[in-house]
C-alpha cells in the first residue's frame, strides 16, 4: 500500500481530530502517502480528497468535532453507491482507509471491503461506548466527563431548592454514560436501557430519599432506558404519585458530544491511529482497533457489530451502595 485515505463518518465524537492527526503521521512517518476524505462516505462518492502531510494536522489534537467534517450517506448503503467510490478510491491510488466513526459506518466499511476486497480498518470513535471489541470507545471518556460537570452544576441549583431532577444523557442502547456519570457525580438513582428498574422502585428510593434527610434528587436516565416514560413523563409520574418534590427536567442534548476531548480520548487516539495504519501495512484488513486490559488490539469488523460492550455488573453494584 502506498497511499492510505482516513474519513470520518456518521455521528462525530470528540477524539477524532486527534486519531486524524495521528493517522497522517504515522503515515508521513512511515512514508506513505495520505488523503483525507472529507464528508464521509459522500466525500469518497464525490471523491473530495485532499493530501495531507505531517503539518496538515498541526494544532488539532484538541479540538473537539472533526476537521474533515461527518455526513450520513444514504448512497453508500446501495451497490451502485459504493461502486461509485470504489472507482474514485482507485482513480486516486489508494490502497486501503482507515475510517473513523460507529456501528454504522463499520457496517458500511465492511460491506465495502467484503464487495471490493479493498482492505480497511475501523477506528471507533463513539460517545455511547457502544461498540463490541474495545473498552473504551473514542470520546466516550470526555463525553462522560461532560456529562459529570453538568450533573455537578445542577446539583448546586437543585440543592438550593430542594429540587428533584431528572437528567437525560445520551445513550440510546446502552447506559455506560449514565451510570459512569451517575455514580460519579453521585445520583439518588440510574436508569440505564441494560436494567429496568421499574417505576415502583423509583418512588420507594426517592421516598427513601426524601425521608433520610438529602437536599436535593438527581436521577440520571438513559436515552434508551426501558421504564417504559421519557423525563417529561417520568416528572409528570413522580408530581402525581410523590407530591412532596419540586421535579424539573434537564436534557443534556447536543453538548454531550462536544468540547476539547479529555488527555484519556487524546492519548487513545493516538494509539488506535498508529495500530490502524500499521495494521494496512501489514497487509491486515476489515479489522477495528481498540483497547482491551490496556493493550490495544484488534478485532474482526464483523465481531465488533455483533453487540455491545456489557455494562459493569460490579460498577451497578457499586451504584446500588453508593445510593443508599
Ligand atoms: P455511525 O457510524 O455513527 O453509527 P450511521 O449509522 O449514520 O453512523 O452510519 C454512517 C454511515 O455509514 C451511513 O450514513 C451510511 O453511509 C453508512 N452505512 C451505515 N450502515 C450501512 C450499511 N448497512 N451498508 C452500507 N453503508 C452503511
């Protein structure tokens, strides 16, 4: 291989300019040549390529949000679309891409490499920590700790009122945010997709709650958490049945994936961007880097779809004490 491209594709997570930039130069490096492909998998249809050498990715490794921009392609789920980049890929003399993105774009990559025998590798950047495969997804780290400094802040209002809240973070299959936030910013309850609580529970821990003596109620919920009511439900739920709280929602949204990504997100991106472009040297393909006992390893596309990273069973132990 002597070019190799990288793109970033689907939804963005904080870390990705700092797994561009070191895929450019472990490239430069090594001396083989580098393209960026902007836009996702629209920008290889489209063939908007852009060479880039060690000095192109001065300056990034902290900001947050992609500097080769992000798109969802609806083309490239067709055969003719991907045909269409696999012509511009070649036009282009490039042996292999690395792709940074979630489940949706490996899926995309892995067709493509299976249609095409065109050899890529993932790298998964993700705030959920949502993908099979690696400990640790890229932005995962900073979105957490997003998402800690926000709960903190509306502790301090929430404890001047005496307020109960119900904070909706990101994660629509999976509750590693939510429960690695809650338990670390310290919340009454978690709701996570992985455990349904039910709502009976709920009222009995705010009574508890309630009765021993706390300020102030935070409850953290999932996106994808199974009670069965959204936050503006589950408000509406706890006003009807547990009138002693003054209940007020927050939902966290878009800023969740934004923001300079944490030393965590940076030194892991450094280290997939290095392992993915040995790995196309090596003749290797279809294949994702990420983190397992601290080593980074490698594993087959297709098993990384296959499911998600299991929540913690002793990390909701630990939240089951610490909320007592
Ligand atoms: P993410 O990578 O964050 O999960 P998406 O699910 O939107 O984001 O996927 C990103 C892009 O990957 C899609 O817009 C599409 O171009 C491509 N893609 C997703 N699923 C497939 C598929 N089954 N076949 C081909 N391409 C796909």
């Amino acid at each position: 291989i002597k070019k190799i491209a990288v793109l970033t594709s689907g939804g963005d997570s904080p870390g990705m300019n700092a797994a561009i930039r070191s895929v450019v130069r472990t490239c430069a490096f090594l001396d083989v040549e580098c393209v960026a492909i902007y836009r996702g998998y629209d920008g290889m249809i489209e063939g908007d390529f852009v060479p880039m050498n060690a000095r192109s990715v001065n300056n990034i490794i902290n900001k947050g949000g992609t500097i080769l921009k992000s798109a969802r392609c609806e083309e490239f789920r067709t055969p003719e679309g991907r045909k269409l980049a696999y012509d511009q890929l070649i036009a282009e003399g490039i042996g292999g891409f690395v792709v940074i993105g979630g489940d949706g774009s490996f899926r995309g990559a892995t067709t493509f490499n299976e249609e095409f025998d065109f050899p890529v590798i993932g790298i998964p950047g993700t705030i959920d920590n949502d993908i099979f495969g690696t400990r640790y997804t890229l932005g995962f780290d900073t979105a957490l700790n997003t998402v800690v400094d926000a709960i903190d802040k509306i502790r301090d209002t929430a404890s001047s009122h005496n307020r109960l809240f119900f904070i909706e973070v990101m994660g629509r299959d999976v509750g590693h945010i939510a429960l690695n936030a809650g338990v670390a910013a310290g919340a009454e309850e978690i709701l996570i997709p992985e455990e349904n609580l039910g709502l009976e529970r709920l009222l009995d821990s705010l009574k508890r709650s309630k009765k021993s003596g706390k300020s102030s109620s935070i409850v953290v919920v999932a996106e994808g958490d199974k009670i069965g009511k959204n936050v503006f439900e589950l408000k509406e739920y706890v006003e009807e049945h547990l009138p002693i709280y003054d209940v007020r929602v927050s939902v966290l949204g878009h800023m969740q994936r934004g923001g300079a990504p944490t030393a965590f997100d940076r030194v892991l991106a450094s280290r997939m961007g290095v392992k993915a472009v040995e790995a196309l040297l090596e003749g290797k393909t279809n294949l994702m880097v990420g983190i397992m006992d601290s080593k980074i390893v490698l594993t087959p596309i297709t098993e990384a779809l296959r499911g998600h990273t299991k929540i913690d069973k002793e990390l909701i132990r630990v939240s089951d004490i610490m909320t007592t």
